[in-house]
C-alpha cells in the first residue's frame, strides 16, 4: 500500500482529498445549515456517500461551533419499537447524553398529556435552554423508523411540528433538522403534517465523466484521455463505490485497467463479494428477485411494478428512476445479475417453488395437534394486525382462552385422553369463527388465542359467550376407567376467557394489549371459571 487511503465504503473523513464534490448539493446544504430553524433532507441509495456527506455537514456546523447530535436508527432496538413513548424517551435521552446533559427526562414527561407534547415540552423547556448554541440534529437511517408505520406517522408529524414552531417561537429556531434516508417515503401522511415536502430536499446523483476524471487525477492516475473512464463508466455507470473501489485497486496496482473490464464482463474479482451480497439479499424474496429479473431482461425501461418492489430496489441501489420507466442502474448489474438470476429457459421456477414455500409455510405455522394455527403463526400475526389496524384506525381484538381443571383430566385420563381432548376443543373453537381474516391459535398447553380484526369490544364479548357455550356443550369420549369396564364414558370441559379490545396507537404497546387480554382471563379463572371477563383498560366499542 502506497499510503494509507479509506478503504472503499467507508465514509470518507470531511478532509480527505477524495472526497468528490458534487455541486450544488454540498454548497445548498451548507448554506441551508445557517438557516435558523432549517430543515434539510437528504435521500440516495445505498453506497452512494450520505455518510461521506454528513461527515461534511458535521464539519461545518462545528466551525460555526454548532452543538451536533447524530442519531442512528439502525442503532435501536427493537424493543424500543414497542410504542412511541418507548420510542421517544429513548431519542430524548440519546440527545441529551450527547449533549452532556443530564437527562432529567421524568421532569417533564407525562403520559397523560401524551408522549408527543411530552418530547416537545422536554427539548423546548429543558435542552433547549441548557445550551447556548444553534442545535444541529441529524437523523441518520430514518427508513429504519418506515418499518414501524404507526410510530413513523407520529414521529414524522412531530419534526414537522417542530419545524413550524421555528416560525413562531424563537428558542425553536436554534434546531437544524438533517433528516438522511435511502428511499422513498411510502408513509401515509397528510401533506401538512409530512416533515418531507418541506425544507430543503437533496437527491445525491452519480458521478459525471468530470468527477470520476478528478478523483482518478487524486488516486495519481494519468487518465486525461477520458477514454478510461468512458470505459470505466460503461461498465459501473456513476456509482461512487464501485468507482472509489475500482480506482483504489488502479492505484495499489492490484490490476490493471483492461483486467479490470475483461473481469466486469464476469462479475468477478474486484467486485465479487459486493454482487453477490446484492445477489444474496435478493434471493430472499422471490417477488424482489423476480421484478429485478424482469428489470434486467427488458428490452424497454417501460416495466409495471408494484409500489413497494420499486421503494426496495432504489433502496438498494439496483435501478435508475425516469418516471414509471426502470433499468439497471449500470451495465454491469444487467450483466451480472442475467446470468446469477438464471433467465430464459434457466430461469427458476418462481411458479412451482411459490407452491412450495406455501406447502412449507402451512406446515411451519400449524400445531401438528390440534391442526390450529401455532404460537409462531400467532406471535407473527398479531404483530401485522396491530400495525394494520393501526394504520386503518379500525379495532382489534384479542381473546385468551385456558381449559379450566384440563391437569386433573391429564392426570386422571391420561395424556393421549388429554391430547384427544385438545384437538376437540381446538376443533370446536375453530368452528364458532367464520371470517377467514380471523385467526384461531394453540398458544401452548390447554391455552388458545384468538386474534379478531375489525371486531369492537361488543362483538368480542358475543364470540367469547359463543366458544364458552360451544365448548361447555361438547361431548368427549374418554377410554375406560380400567382394563375390565370396557364401558365408553363421556365428559365435558369449561373453558374461561379474557378479552381486550383496542383501536391501536403509538400510546399503548402490543405487550400491554395483550397482558390485558391474560390478566381478564386469569381474572374469569379467579371468580369462579366457566366465564368471560373483559378488560377494564382495553374496552373499545363496550357500551356499559
């Protein structure tokens, strides 16, 4: 190694000489950062240098002696996903550790008035007023937040809000809002309440022949000609990684120029471990990796595909955007990924393996005795109904069901009687549901759940009646009490059950809905079994 060099994607510090400006993005940013109250966005693909960018950004707020808070998303855990005041006790207390700043944070928060008023009340009349300096709060990775849509809408309309208050209240015009992401927004939103149709937006582009000529004269190439770079260009387009990566190979003389080119046409050396990462994170999803096939196999750019397929591969960096019209983002992905996604006559079979993935799929979320969905199948849908009735604002309910006495019947009966019994019961509960959106699962043991979307309290409370009445009434055959009866004897069983109902928001986690639902069921075995009890805390749609 001729000196020492950042290795290629790896952002670059904001004085090292090969950091390529692209004008004017660096020089609005700058300008925009002085702007009391200024709210900046910055959006590219992946490997395209926010990170170099935001360096530089730091660099300037530090020279006017700016405070500077970065908070990297990809950073939280997913615990404090959770609910929004989880969420947002977790962002204020990082902001004040990086202002050494004691945090303070029970000073001002208040659940009752709501996590949102509560943040807000906490930077206005606490770490606002601490520090002297304007404030610039970068938030870095803020698609890590998209996936939680209930807490993306709140946190969103809160920056928004905290924009709009520099307009009106002075102590909010030392915030600068840095907001850095690698896709679209595809969070509904209300155009007044969105922080990203205001401020500055900037969109990184690719390199020009220009820059890529400049950053190769910085690497002590002699390509004045232009033709390298042409040839350069041809293959990995204007993509900063992979030209930072191709040069800095140039210049420790790891290959050469045509080596280089003969290797793009295989996809190989320099660039391998990068496309098959690509490759790899493609191949987990069929839908993914067949619209990317289709991309790469047009002869035209005019392609229909879906909102989401498209918000994924910008993200990653494999498309180029004109309108509705898609193409590779350079020729050597068209390249690589023709022959590692197998087209044409080679192509797999996304048809038979979809078939198969399903028959899998059935198979890993049934309870193999009951033949109900499992606590897998459960954990997983109650999580996508929680954040679809949060973003439809409809109600969910949950009912929690426990076999009373089921233990003196394994005992007194035996396991196998115990086993029969669980698949009738199951049966039975599956019975008294009729709509398909609805889920009837083992939850382990003699327990079972059910997940009811779109269903208020009161109708809750008429299906929970309906499974007891159902299960009270049932009739099951157990083997004789010994080898000489050979008398076939019948028994019934009570069940008992707990039932929460909400309309979900970013004010109560999943945790809490569904403690609820187990504290009113242990609530009904309390008071005497063979009952349903409904929570007291969550209750929508119950008239009293």
């Amino acid at each position: 190694m001729k000196k020492n060099i950042t290795l290629p994607g790896d952002p670059l510090p904001f004085n090292s000489c090969f950091y390529i400006e692209r004008p004017p993005i660096e020089s609005d940013a700058y300008a925009e950062l002085l702007k009391p109250g200024s709210l900046i966005r910055i959006k590219a693909p992946r490997h395209m240098g926010k990170s170099s960018l935001m360096l530089q950004l730091i660099h300037q707020a530090q020279i006017h002696e700016y405070s500077v808070v970065t908070i990297d998303f990809k950073l939280v855990d997913t615990q404090t996903f959770l609910s929004l005041n989880n969420f947002l006790r977790w962002f204020c207390m990082n902001v004040a550790r990086q202002l050494s700043l004691a945090s303070d944070l029970d000073d001002y928060w208040d659940e009752e008035i709501g996590s949102k008023v509560s943040a807000s009340i906490y930077f206005e009349s606490y770490l606002l007023e601490q520090i002297k300096s304007p404030l610039v709060l970068i938030l870095n990775e803020v698609d890590y937040v998209f996936q939680y849509q209930q807490i993306a809408q709140d946190f969103l309309l809160l920056l928004r809000n905290w924009h709009e208050q520099a307009k009106q209240t002075p102590i909010w015009q030392k915030v600068r809002l840095v907001l850095f992401h690698s896709t679209e927004v595809y969070i509904p939103l209300n155009i007044n309440q969105s922080p990203f149709n205001v401020g500055l937006s900037l969109k990184l582009p690719e390199f020009t022949v220009e820059q890529v000529t400049e950053l190769a004269r910085r690497y002590e190439l002699d390509w004045c000609d232009s033709q390298a770079v042409k040839d350069l260009m041809y293959w990995v387009g204007g993509q900063p990684y992979l030209i930072h990566q191709a040069l800095y190979d140039l210049y420790q003389q790891k290959i050469s120029l045509p080596e280089l080119l003969d290797n793009c046409t295989k996809g190989k050396y320099i660039y391998s471990g990068y496309l098959r990462n690509l490759l790899n994170i493609l191949l987990q999803d069929a839908e993914l990796s067949q619209a990317y096939n289709q991309v790469v196999n047009s002869p035209n750019s005019n392609i229909n595909l879906s909102d989401n397929l498209v918000y994924k591969l910008d993200s990653l960096g494999l498309i180029k955007l004109s309108g509705y019209n898609y193409e590779p983002f350079c020729e050597l992905y068209r390249l690589f990924f023709q022959k590692s996604l197998l087209i044409e006559s080679n192509a797999i079979p996304w048809d038979k393996l979809k078939k198969e993935n399903e028959k899998l799929q059935l198979l890993v979320n049934i309870d193999k005795l009951t033949q109900v969905a499992n606590r897998k199948c459960f954990d997983e849908t109650l999580e996508i109904e929680w954040e679809r009735m949060t973003y439809i604002q409809e109600p969910l309910s949950l009912i929690l069901a426990d076999l009373d006495n089921f233990k003196f019947h394994n005992d007194t009966y035996g396991h196998q009687s115990g086993d029969n019994c669980l698949h009738k019961i199951a049966q039975a509960i599956n019975s008294v549901i009729k709509n398909p959106d609805h889920l009837v699962a083992r939850y382990g043991g003699e327990e079972f759940v059910l997940i009811l979307p779109q269903v208020d309290a009161e109708a809750a409370i008429f299906i929970a009646e309906e499974i007891r009445e159902t299960v009270k009434s049932l009739r099951i055959k157990i083997p004789e009490l010994t080898k000489k009866n050979q008398v076939t004897n019948m028994i019934s069983l009570t069940i008992s059950l707990g039932i929460a109902c909400i309309i979900p928001s970013g004010d109560f986690s999943l945790r809490e809905f569904f403690e609820a639902a187990d504290q009113a069921m242990y609530q009904a075995k309390k008071l005497g079994r063979d009952r349903s009890i409904l929570s007291s805390k969550f209750k929508f749609g119950y008239d009293e």
